[in-house]
C-alpha cells in the first residue's frame, strides 16, 4: 500500500494474548491488503508438538532446543478447505489441527520460553519479515522479531472475553470442554507469557494498543485500517 506522500506500511506486527482477536483480525488485513498473514503461534505449537511426539519432556530445555533447531518446519497457504487459513507443515507432515490440541495448548508457553526455541523460531521469522507486505502476529513481534515495523498493534481483551472466544472455538470443532477449564488454562499461559525473562508478552512502546473486548471483527479492522491511512496519508 503506497501513501501519495510515498510512505509505505508494510510490514504489521500485531502482539496481544492468547484468543485477543489477533488472528482473526490479522488474516482479515492481510487478505484486505494483498499481504502475507503469518500467525508465529503455530511455530512454538510445532515445536511443543514435535517434543510431545518425541517422549521429550517439556521440562527438558536441552533436548527441546535441539528438536526446535532441527525440525523442518514450513507454513504454506492453505491446500484443504476445512476452515484452515494455511497448512503447518512439520517434517513433511500436515499437523495444522494437531497443534491445536489441548496438551500441546498445555505445554506451549513453557516451550516458548527456552532461549534455544525462540532464537531458532525467531530466525525464520525475520526471514519472512524481511520480505515485507506482511501481517505478523505473535506476542514478542512489535518488541523483538520486527522492531522496525512500520505499524505495531497490540491487541488486548479481558481474560474471561478470551476464554469465551476460545470456548466457542471448540465447541465449533464438535469439542466439549469447560469453559471454566479454558478460563484458568488461560490465565495461567497469561502469567507465563507475560512473566517470563525473554520475549516477554508486553506492548511495543511504539505499539497503538486496541480493546478488543467489545468491538466487532469489523470494527477492530476498521480502527486498524484509520491507522495505516493516516500513516501513509498524514494531513
Ligand atoms: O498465539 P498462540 O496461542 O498460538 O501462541 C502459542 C504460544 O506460543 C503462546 O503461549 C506464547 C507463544 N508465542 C510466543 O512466545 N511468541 C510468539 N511470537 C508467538 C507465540
């Protein structure tokens, strides 16, 4: 998207916790803009995946590390219509739903936490950074991965909004889970994410922080899409 000023978005980094409207939001941009949306979520999911496969325990630092720094992992553009927005593929195999299941959502943040995963993961994510047009969603993207992006979202909700989005997500899967089990798995990946020493889930100081709590898909794309105009366009 180019200003008449010449001023280029082009690359977005969107950070926010778990089931903020981050993914939603983002794949709408990206599909608005002609941009790529990348969600990096899946790639700590792979990694806990490929441990969880492996018999590692995601106690094991050493060992998870080594797993994240082999694994062959690539995100494509969707090639099944079940709802996916992009295949994972891991070692040559289609885990797009896998990665969702509940034990790796169990173990994801303390896999993320690991020195030797998130320099691996964030590696590739500079890579595909570096290419431009893209919507990059995680939690560290505004504050390590693209520090120079040209808009910066942190997209927030509160605790018991998120744990309903993601309620309804399984139960739009046929699952039947707890919605207080979610609320409490929520808050703790919360405390994990947030607290931990690299990486931490926190917002750019450069970020434009949006409550997602109460606006519609529409209206939060709309506030995003304000933004970048009056970024290319300043008046
Ligand atoms: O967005 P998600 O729920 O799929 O993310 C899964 C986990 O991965 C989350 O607990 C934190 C971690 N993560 C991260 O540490 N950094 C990112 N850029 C993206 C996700």
């Amino acid at each position: 998207m180019m200003g008449v000023n010449g001023q280029m978005v082009s690359t977005i980094a969107i950070d926010g916790p778990a089931a903020s409207g981050k993914s939603t939001l983002a794949k709408k941009l990206a599909s608005k803009l002609g941009y790529l949306y990348f969600d990096t979520g899946v790639m700590y999911r792979a990694v806990t995946l490929a441990a969880l496969r492996h018999g590692v325990p995601v106690g094991a630092e050493e060992a998870v590390s080594e797993i994240a720094q082999k694994l062959d992992l690539d995100v494509r553009p969707p090639s099944v219509k079940d709802g996916r927005q992009y295949d994972v593929i891991m070692d040559g195999e289609d885990v797009t739903w896998e990665i969702r299941s509940p034990e790796v959502d169990r173990n994801v943040s303390q896999v993320s936490m690991y020195a030797g995963v998130r320099d691996a993961m964030t590696k590739l994510q500079r890579e595909i950074g570096a290419r431009g047009a893209v919507v990059m969603v995680g939690r560290d993207i505004g504050t390590v991965v693209l520090p120079d992006a040209d808009l910066k979202i942190y997209l927030d909700a509160s605790v018991e909004a998120r744990a309903r989005r993601r309620f309804e997500e399984c139960v739009s899967r046929g699952e039947s889970p707890e919605y207080e089990d979610i609320l409490e798995g929520m808050r703790k990946r919360d405390r994990i994410d947030s607290t931990r020493e690299l990486a931490p889930l926190r917002p750019a100081s450069d970020a434009i922080i949006i409550n997602n709590t109460s606006l519609s898909v529409e209206q939060a794309l709309e506030e995003v899409l304000e933004l970048i105009v009056s970024r290319e366009d300043p008046v």
